[in-house]
C-alpha cells in the first residue's frame, strides 16, 4: 500500500489516492499517512474529504500531528481546529508549546475559544480536562416525538447520542434516558416519565482515575460532568476512558521500571531524552546501594573468618529482591483498582506476612541443605537457610506497605516498585544476614 501511494503520488496521478483508501477506518488511514515520507503524507492529507481528514486527523500520533499543523496553511489549520472534538483539541495543546497554543486558539471562533479556554482551565488528569462539551441534552417535558426530532437534528454534531441527558431549564441534570428507551417508547409519552434518576455523575475536578473506575464499575458507554453547583458541562465517553487507561497504565510500568514518563514514542525520543529519562533513577539507587558498600566494609572482620558467607549473598538479596517486587506488583494493582482499600490494609499485611513466612520457611530448608552441601558446614547451612526465611519475610511486608504508605501520602504507588523495592530489600537483606551470621557462627 505504501510503495503503490508514493508512485502514485511521484507520478502526479493525484485523483487515484481517493479509491484507494476509500473505505478504510480513519485509524488505519492516519497510519498509512504516517509511514510516508513526511513530504508525502501532507499531500495524501490534503486529498481526504474534509469531514475524513478531521477524524484522520484526531488519530494521529501527537507528534506528527504537531508536525502537519506547522505544514498546513493558515486556512487548513483554522478549518480543522474549529472542527475538532473539544477534548482531542484540548489533548493537542496540553502537547505544544504554549506560544503555540496562543496563536492556534486565536485561529478559533468564539464559541470554540471559549470553549477550548474552559477545558484548558480545568486542572491536569480531571474530569474537566478530558470531557467533551458535545453531548445531547433534552428536557423533561418534551414528548418523545419532539426527543426524536431534536436527536435526528443535533446528531451530527455530537460525540455520542447513545444517552440523552435531560436537564432542568437552569441547566441542572435532573436524569438520563438512552436512544433504545426514547425509540421503543410511544410518540406521546413524555420524557420525564422514561428517564433514570438519580445521575451517576463525576464532577469536573474528580480524577480521571476515578472516573475511568466508576465507568467500568457501571459499563458505562458515557459519563456526565456537573459543576460544583449540579449543572451539565459536558460527558467523558468510553474512547476517552481507554486512552486514560492506557495512559495510566504506561505511568505505572514506567515508574515500576525506574523511568520518567513521557508523552513521545519510543522511537521519536532522541539519545539525549533516553538518557535524561533514566538518569535520575539510577543516580538515587546508586546512592542507595553504595550504603550496601558501606555495610559490607563494616562487616570486614565477619566476611573474612568465614568467607562462604560471601558466596550466597547474591542468593539472598536477589531472592528478597524477586519476593518484594511480587509483593509490590500484586498490592499495587489491587490499590490501582480499588480491590484494596485503607481499612483493608492491616488484614492485607498481616495475611502478607502469613504467607512470606511459609514460603520463606520452604525455600530456607531447601537452600540450607544447598548451603550445607556446597560447604560442608552445619552452622554455615543454618545461618543462610535463616536468613533467607527473614530476608523473605521483610522483603514481601516491606513490597506490601510501602505502596500503601505511599498511597496514604497521595503519592504515586508505582513508584515504591522494582529497583526501589530491590534497593531496600538489598540494604536490608545484607544487615539481617551478617547479623544472624555473627550470632549463629559466634563471629
């Protein structure tokens, strides 16, 4: 497809590009585009009828599409920001710069710059930032004939007419009422009376992390947004919903990997950005980990009367490490979905601890024996099948309420995961196994 667009395209047969995507998804059209050389993507764009271009547009990565608007032509660029749905036209400017969102918002006509402004004056990951101001509304003394009329009228403006929002004439949302119940229903019977209430609503400044669990709490396809004082501003629908997902999602696994989130591809971001996004995370763990440095010189004397010890410290820390990241990883997701919640963290850690020492307990003996093979030595068996049982214990209660301590302090779960959960595990996997050493050994 893409060698037959570019020969298209050199051979100057312009007319032959329309045929041949016609018919395609949107989304699958926006990826052939970006695939072709920059060059020739803006021409296949140009070609795509408008109402397409607009939803081709929308799929775009973030970066190409802030690569095509600086292409484009003031009269392109005006056509296509005025008829983007607000909250994709919100989540292109929370990506450029800010003199370049100026000048764009100055390109809009007033009632989309007010619009634009108004999304742009919610706070970052609310309800407010992510919702769309197109939705059908009615009222509850409208007959279902007139509901039908004015569905068939303002459809092809909106994001969703799947449910329709009934509001009170000061604009309060006093129900809703979907497209099966208004078409099922008789001509003459008022939508007042078919309508659900009460409204399971967000408002505009509720996390979009929780309102991407209410929607999935409920199988919502679309969400209403109230003001603080109950009026309708506007609806967060299900496309919306899974990018927030997604978008979450990958913030988790980065901060568990111990690397910033950005909003660029892999393959967009430059050696310098890589690097900059690591850094920071391995500065702070190297710091953390020369304290294991310093713990193993303190414990000198210890090491070199029984050197055998040093053989099964990778075991042991590494062993820790492996229980307090699973630890971690499982407490983290339960919190990310509300399976767990803080009146449940006490009897979480207490059933952590249960099963870390039945485990630790059946690994211990298993790598005592090993110990004790490989070393002829009893006591030297002992000590590391001990200490592995400890290192176990601490490390799976140390995986559990970290994460919960930092979803106490409005932080991040995420971030108490992988290299930082294994950094402590570490630090305190080395103390607890010198020290049972010294006592077991008499060193």
């Amino acid at each position: 497809m893409i060698e037959q667009i570019i020969d298209i395209l050199e051979s100057k047969q312009y007319s032959d590009i329309k045929p041949l995507l016609e018919g395609r998804h949107p989304g699958d059209i926006s990826d052939i585009i970006e695939e072709l050389p920059n060059h020739y993507g803006g021409i296949v764009f140009r070609l795509l009828p408008k109402d397409l271009a607009i939803e081709v547009f929308e799929n775009f990565d973030s970066s190409f599409r802030e690569t095509l608007l600086a292409s484009l032509k003031s009269e392109e660029v005006i056509k296509i920001l005025n008829e983007m749905s607000p909250d994709d036209r919100t989540r292109l400017f929370e990506e450029l710069p800010a003199s370049v969102v100026r000048k764009y918002l100055a390109l809009l006509n007033d009632e989309e710059r007010k619009i634009a402004n108004m999304l742009l004056g919610y706070q970052d990951y609310s309800a407010g930032r992510i919702m769309t101001t197109d939705f059908l509304e009615l009222h509850e003394d409208f007959t279902v004939k007139r509901a039908l009329e004015a569905i068939r009228s303002a459809a092809p403006t909106k994001e969703t007419i799947y449910y329709c929002y009934v509001m009170s004439r000061d604009r309060k949302l006093t129900g809703v009422v979907s497209l099966r119940t208004i078409l099922l229903s008789d001509p003459e019977d008022k939508v007042g009376d078919l309508m659900t209430a009460p409204v399971i609503s967000v408002t505009t400044d509720t996390p979009q992390e929780e309102v991407a669990a209410t929607m999935a709490e409920y199988d919502f396809l679309a969400i209403p947004v109230v003001d603080l004082e109950g009026r309708l501003v506007g609806i967060i629908t299900h496309d919306d919903i899974i990018d927030v997902i997604t978008q979450e999602d990958t913030e988790d696994i980065h901060l568990m990997g111990g690397v910033t989130t950005t909003d660029k591809n892999l393959m967009d971001l430059t050696i310098w950005d890589n690097i900059k996004r690591r850094a920071g995370w391995l500065l702070v763990m190297l710091v953390f980990q020369s304290f294991s440095t310093s713990i193993l010189e303190s414990y000198e004397s210890a090491l070199s009367v029984a050197v055998a010890l040093s053989f099964f410290i990778p075991l042991l820390i590494g062993t820790g490490g492996n229980s307090g990241t699973q630890s971690s990883t499982v407490v983290i997701r339960a919190i990310a979905t509300g399976e767990l919640e803080p009146k449940d963290y006490w009897r979480a850690i207490g059933r952590e601890l249960v099963a870390a020492s039945i485990l630790g307990g059946i690994l211990g003996v298993l790598v005592s024996f090993r110990a004790y093979v490989s070393t002829g030595s009893i006591l030297i068996g002992l000590t590391v099948g001990i200490s592995l049982a400890v290192v176990i214990a601490i490390a799976s209660v140390a995986g559990t309420v970290l994460p919960m301590l930092a979803d106490r302090l409005k932080i991040d779960p995420a971030v108490m995961a992988g290299p930082l959960i294994t950094t402590v595990v570490d630090i305190v996997g080395l103390i607890t196994y010198l020290e049972v050493a010294k006592y077991i050994l008499k060193i």
